[in-house]
C-alpha cells in the first residue's frame, strides 16, 4: 500500500516529525507537496469553488481540497490498489502499521473509505460490525464526522472523489464525510474503533501555537457560523414539508445504529514512544472537544 504524507514546504519541522513517527512503524512513505494557501490567489480560488457552496470557505480549505487531491492523483496514477494518506500533524497508534499491512483483509472489504482518526466528537456508526486485530473493529459511518488527516482509499473512492471535487462546494472532509456524502451511496465509509489516527491539536484538547499550528482550525468554525445561508421562501416552506418524513426516516435507521466518541488507540501510551522529543505532551482528552459536534 502507498502511504503518503501532505506536508507544506514552509513547515519543514513537521515532516522531520512525521518521519520520526513512521520510522519508529518502519513505514516508507511518499511526501506530497501541500498546496499553500498563502499564494492562493482570488482569482485562482473562485475558478475552483462552486458558484453555490455550502458556506464560506476560506482559502486555507481551498489549498487542503487541492493537495489531497494531489495525493489521490498520485495515487491513481500509480499501481497498487488502497493508498493511506496522512496529514503531518497527527499521532498514530501501534495499530496503524498492522492495518496498512493488511492487504488481504483491505482487498475484502466494500468500502471506498475507511477513516482512520477521531476528532472526539459524537459520531453514528452502525451496530453490525467487523471484528479486526487489537479489540479494533470496523463499522459502516452514517453521520458526519469532521477530519481528513488520516484515511486508507480504494481506487473507485478515489476516482469519485476526484469528480466530486472538480467544483468545491464544500470542505474536503465534509465531501467525504458529511451526511450527504455518506447516504447518497456514492461514497461507503468504514470507520476504524478505536481510531489509531488524531491530530495532535485535537489530542492535546487545545488549538496549538508554533509548528503544529492549524491554520484551518482555527477559523473555520467562525466561517461557517457566520455565513451559512438559511432557506427563504419556497425553499423553506419545502423543507419545513421535508421535515417530518425525514426524522421519521433517520429514527428508523437510527435503530440499527450507535451514537459514539470513537476513541483514540493511542490514550495513555508509553512516555518513550515515537512522540517522545518531538513536543512537549499533555494528559490526552478525555471528552469531546465540542458538545454534540456536527451530528443529526
């Protein structure tokens, strides 16, 4: 399987982290070049967002669609069939490298994506699951579940994900991960419990300073409660008419289905694991960073 690593050239400090971390796995990896948001030009940004997206998206969101779809390009163009790709400031678990080892079950499963990390908030996966290695399991998701920063992708998600994003209307992980995406059944995600991926901002609770800093993070909460258009109208008269048939609906699936904060893998590992030095590390979070999240 290919892993690949997106890394800006302005944040040289954190691919020699990340190097530390996958070397400690023995995992070889492809660098790819992060597109920066900085030299996003205006013009350059509205040719690629839909002339009707979802809410505001700052440039920075922009610039992340396109480098992960620099990877999934890379990886298509390649030969193998499931690629993991990773952003540079996460943390791993030790389950990591015995699931991107694991091509015989990969090839066996349907899915087009399988979410690897947890942002600690409430998620809906399905009861039925599939028993792994480690107390690990895979379950299908079927609600919204914020992050991108570690995942393992077929081909045929990959070649969707290409076509959904030729116009962006949304943020990259709300593409893959939002409730519209996961019940169109365009995209099958399976999400790993615990997890053995999460960003270290979301593992240490706080948003961070310095070179681990995330410049999406922090603003883009702010964007989107601000400028997330209401219907008016027809349109709100026709969804106000939708409401009850879809609640009813989602109480029906919701009956095959559990609400969870996936945990991480990696809580309470060793102090001399491959984290050691690269940053002075707090007690992880234990609870939610928001209450309720982004979930119907």
């Amino acid at each position: 399987m290919d892993v690949m690593v997106i890394n800006l050239d302005r944040h040289p400090e954190r691919l020699i982290r990340i190097t530390k971390i996958l070397r400690e796995f023995e995992i070889k990896f492809e660098r790819v070049r992060a597109v920066d948001g900085n030299n996003l030009g205006t013009d350059r940004i509205y040719s690629l967002v839909s002339d009707t997206p979802r809410y505001s998206l700052s440039r920075y969101e922009v610039a992340c669609m396109l480098s992960h779809r620099a990877a999934w390009a890379r990886f298509l163009a390649g030969g193998k069939t499931h690629c993991c790709i990773l952003e540079d400031d996460v943390r791993l678990s030790a389950g990591f490298r015995t699931l991107v080892e694991s091509k015989a079950l990969l090839e066996s499963l349907p899915f087009h994506i399988i979410k690897l990390e947890t942002m600690r908030q409430p998620v809906w996966l399905r009861r039925e699951s599939l028993p792994l290695f480690d107390g690990h399991r895979l379950a299908r998701l079927t609600s919204t579940s914020a992050g991108a920063a570690g995942y393992i992708l077929n081909r045929d998600g990959a070649t969707t994900l290409m076509e959904l994003t030729v116009k962006m209307d949304r943020a990259v992980d709300d593409i893959m991960f939002d409730d519209e995406a996961l019940r169109s059944g365009g995209l099958a995600a399976l999400q790993l419990v615990p997890a053995v991926c999460i960003q270290e901002w979301a593992y240490q609770g706080t948003m961070l300073s310095g070179p681990l800093e995330s410049a999406i993070a922090a603003e883009r909460d702010v964007l989107r409660s601000a400028a997330r258009k209401k219907r008016k109208g027809l349109g709100k008269f026709l969804r106000e008419l939708a409401r009850p048939i879809e609640q009813l609906s989602a109480l029906v699936r919701r009956l095959k289905e559990e609400r969870m904060v996936v945990p991480f893998a990696g809580d309470g590992a060793a102090a001399g694991d491959a984290f050691s030095g690269c940053l002075d590390q707090p007690e992880p979070l234990s609870r939610p960073l928001r209450k309720g999240g982004r979930v119907v």
